[in-house]
C-alpha cells in the first residue's frame, strides 16, 4: 500500500495506519509506504516513511514513480480534498485507488474502473475486506490495475489535459 501525504491529520493517514494493522491481523502482510510527510515517527515495521518529496525535479519524480510501480493501492483517506491528484498520479502507474467520497474525489475514483471509494464513516474492516479480496484474486487486480491505466489515459493523460486546458485560457 502507498499513500501520498503530506498533511498527517488532513489526509487521515491515522486511518490508512490502523488499515494496514487490519490487513496484516486479518492474515495478509502488508506494508504501508507514506510518502510526503515531514519526520513523522512511527514505530511499526509494516510502515515505511519517506519525507517530503519534490516533484518538480526528475529524481523526485523518479522516486515517487518507483515507489507507486512497488505498490498495489494508493490510499487516500482524506477528510477534505479539493481534488487529489495523487489519485491521478497513482493512476498513472496502473495503481487503483481506495479513497473515501470527499471533495472533488468523487469526479476521480469510479467504482470497479480505478478503485473503489467509501463513506467517510465506513467501517475499515469493510475497506480491508475489499483489498484482501483483490489480493486473493490476482486475475481480478491485474484487470483492475489495467483499468486504472486505461481510466488515465482517456481522461487524465497529458494528452487529453493540456488541450482542454489551452481551449479554457483561449476563451
């Protein structure tokens, strides 16, 4: 699992924490790898901390690529999200996403096509049965993995943003 954050309480990376406590009691070994936020201290060996990472040079988007490519989900337990372009990003890497329905999410993460969106008030024991239910059937995440590619490039891709975009600041 991988989810990237930089605001600990905002993006509820305590709720992405107790998930993975959940998998791994519930049998399925899991790491979470939290990617963005500032020296935080977590005792835990199924979670890996990288601090803030800058997109805006090459090496760090390498790095955040090859985390995403080493990972299965990307976790976005947001309390509030304008839009969340992790999600996109994650995405961008065959990731699926699991997220809860807040802010502009909602216009991202489609059910069965690139992920699966919860209430905010779900039970994570619902959410860990979701994943472990791809875990235990790789034919089915690897469709779900292709369709989360599939989902970026015909709406997400550089391709299809930065000609919308150029018809937006032209009007």
């Amino acid at each position: 699992l991988i989810t990237l954050s930089v605001n600990w309480k905002r993006k509820g990376l305590d709720k992405v924490l107790k998930l993975n406590k959940l998998l791994n009691d519930k049998g399925l070994k899991t790491q979470v790898t939290i990617m963005g936020v500032k020296s935080k201290k977590v005792k835990d060996k199924n979670v890996k901390i990288i601090n803030f990472v800058n997109k805006n040079n090459i090496l760090g988007e390498k790095k955040i690529s090859k985390n995403l490519l080493k990972s299965h989900f990307h976790i976005l337990f947001s309390n509030s999200e304008a839009y969340g372009i992790s999600l996109i990003e994650a995405n961008s890497m065959a990731l699926p996403n699991v997220s809860l329905k807040v802010g502009g999410i909602s216009q991202i993460v489609k059910k069965g096509v690139n992920g699966m969106l919860f209430d905010k008030n779900t039970d994570l024991k619902l959410v860990a049965n979701y994943i472990i239910k791809y875990f235990k059937n790789f034919k089915k995440y690897t469709k779900l993995a292709k369709l989360s590619y599939a989902e970026y490039n015909k709406n997400f891709s550089y391709d299809k943003i930065i000609p919308k975009f150029l018809k937006i600041i032209k009007k």
